[in-house]
C-alpha cells in the first residue's frame, strides 16, 4: 500500500479537524457548533456538490459506461443489506439486524463529500453523473431492510408507501438531486457567478463540518465501548470488504479512477441520518444506540482514514 498516500490523507486539515472535535470530547471541553450552524454547513455542502456535479453533467455525454456504474451502485444497495441482515440476525434481534443492514446498504453523503474533497486534492477527475448515483442508491436499502423485518415478524405493519415517499423527499436527497438538475439547467456564466460560493469556500466549509462531526462521533463512542466488541468488528470489517470488492470489481465498467473511487466509498459508507430517520417511523422496536453509533462513531471516521488510501490503491492493483 502506498504510505505516502494514507499520509497525505490523515495530515489533510479536515481530518485533522475531524481527529480535533474528537480529542475536544475525550478532554471534556466545552467546544461545539451551534446546532442551527451545524445544519446549515451540511446543506451547504450538498447544494454545492449537486450544483456542481450538475454542471460535470451538463458537459458529459451519456453512456454506457455510465449506465453500468449507476446500475451497479443500486445492485450493491440492494445486496448489501440482504447479506448483512443474515450476519447480524446470529448476534442481534430482528428489528436491531434490519436497521443496521439497512444503515450498511445505505449511503453517506458526508463521506462522499469528503472523497470529493479528497479527489480534488489530488487532481483526480470524476463524473457528474455521480451525484445522482449516490441519491439513487439511499432508499433502496431503507425498503429491503424493512421487508427483511416484515418478513421474519409477520405482526410488524409497516406502511411501505410512507417509507418509500419518506426516502425520496428526504431533505439531503432532495436538496442534492434538485441542485444537480439546477447546476445542469444553469449555463457556465451563470455558475460562474456562484464559483466563489460553490468552489472556494467549499473545503474551508468541509474542516468546520468535520469538527462537529468529530464532536458527534466522539460522544457516540462512549456508548459503543459498553456494547463489546461485536459491534466495532462489523462497522470496520464489512465496509472494508464492500469497498475493497466494488474497487476491484468496477474496473470492468469504467477506466475512470474518480468514479471508481467514488462508488467505492459510496458502497462502504453507511447512513446515519436517512436510515435513522426511516427506522424511527418503520421500526420504532430497533435500538438507536445500534444504528446510528457504528456508522457514524466507527464506519465514517474508519472510510474517511483508511478506507479512501485503501481502495485507491485497489483501484491502481486492478
């Protein structure tokens, strides 16, 4: 594996601001961001994400090559839950297996913002069309998670159009998959008129977004050490194989590094806001202090370190 490159990444100011929100916890300071503040920089950060990727897409052609990759993105949405279900139905109850699957089969928008920022750092190129890959592939994995809950606890109805209406306008999906049609109806010069917006302030944004969710993750690991091992396991092993797998295996789909890496990140992330909020209104038996810590306490910290540098350097292998 290429060391320089997990350097590179780890020394990357967002990260360290990641690692500092963390260590505020651990020495029990009194460091946070405003919650209004908070919320805005996430929104922030998906408006210029789409808007951009709309205008990557207004200059692409569509193909094939793309097809495939965005075919494969929700095939794995949909896998992935199926497989994870069954793994964790041997530890945990069937409520608590279904909404973590679904979490797992789901997607983060955070940590695809940040193998953005990463790319961009490295002068890396990637499609557009990405954007709409990652919105396509949050609610597919909500829906098998809940029909796998359904199926095994025949008294547990569940009102499958909600949920699928609730996926789909769903606030982060929703802002990113109108910014992108907005950034692919705007022309160049009228993008240009946001630039300083959409691009120069976008990684400063980023550190400050990481901080607080550096904050979250650090007090969201205090209730994770109570529950052993089994859950720290799980939420580095199964990303790091669902990464590692659609790094190696993408290449048969499309040459572009970006994209791969992308689909890869996407594939071996998982949600800790959609799925939560599904599950609360789906599921209300299964255990938040499951679902929501091992993506964003674990998963999103280990994606973010190591899993980016590691599936990079799958993608050069294959």
């Amino acid at each position: 594996m290429d060391l320089q490159l997990i350097i590179e990444n780890l020394t990357n100011p967002a990260l360290l601001f990641f690692a500092l929100g963390i260590i505020s916890v651990q020495l029990k300071s009194d460091l946070k961001i405003p919650e209004g503040s908070s919320k805005f920089l996430s929104l922030y950060l998906l408006f210029s994400i789409g808007f951009r990727g709309g205008q990557e897409l207004a200059h692409s052609t569509f193909t094939m090559e793309m097809a495939g990759m965005i075919a494969f993105g929700i095939i794995m949405a949909l896998l992935v839950p199926i497989y994870t279900f069954f793994l964790l139905k041997k530890k945990f109850s069937v409520e608590n297996s279904g909404a973590i699957a679904a979490a797992y089969g789901s997607i983060s928008a955070v940590t695809f913002v940040t193998c953005v920022a990463f790319l961009e750092l490295q002068n890396i190129p990637f499609g557009g069309y990405m954007i709409a890959t990652m919105a396509l592939m949050e609610a597919p994995a909500i829906i098998v998670g809940v029909l796998l809950i359904s199926a095994y606890k025949k008294q547990n109805q569940v009102c499958m159009k909600s949920i699928v209406k609730h996926s789909f306008t769903n606030g982060s999906v929703l802002l990113i998959l109108g910014s992108l049609v907005i950034g692919f109806m705007a022309s160049e010069e009228q993008a240009q008129g946001i630039a300083p917006l959409t691009n120069q302030l976008f990684k400063g944004f980023l550190a400050i977004f990481l901080l607080d969710m550096g904050i979250e993750s650090g007090r969201k690991l205090s209730s994770l050490f109570r529950k052993g091992p089994g859950p720290f396991i799980f939420a580095t092993v199964i990303p790091l194989i669902n990464g590692v797998a659609v790094a190696a295996l993408s290449g048969a789909l499309s040459p572009s590094v970006g994209d791969r890496l992308l689909l890869a990140i996407l594939v071996a992330s998982a949600s800790y806001i959609a799925v939560p909020a599904a599950m609360k209104i789906a599921v209300p038996q299964a255990n938040p202090g499951l679902y929501i810590p091992m993506p964003l306490a674990i998963t999103f910290p280990f994606n973010i370190t190591l899993g980016i540098p590691i599936y990079m350097q799958v993608i050069h292998w294959c």
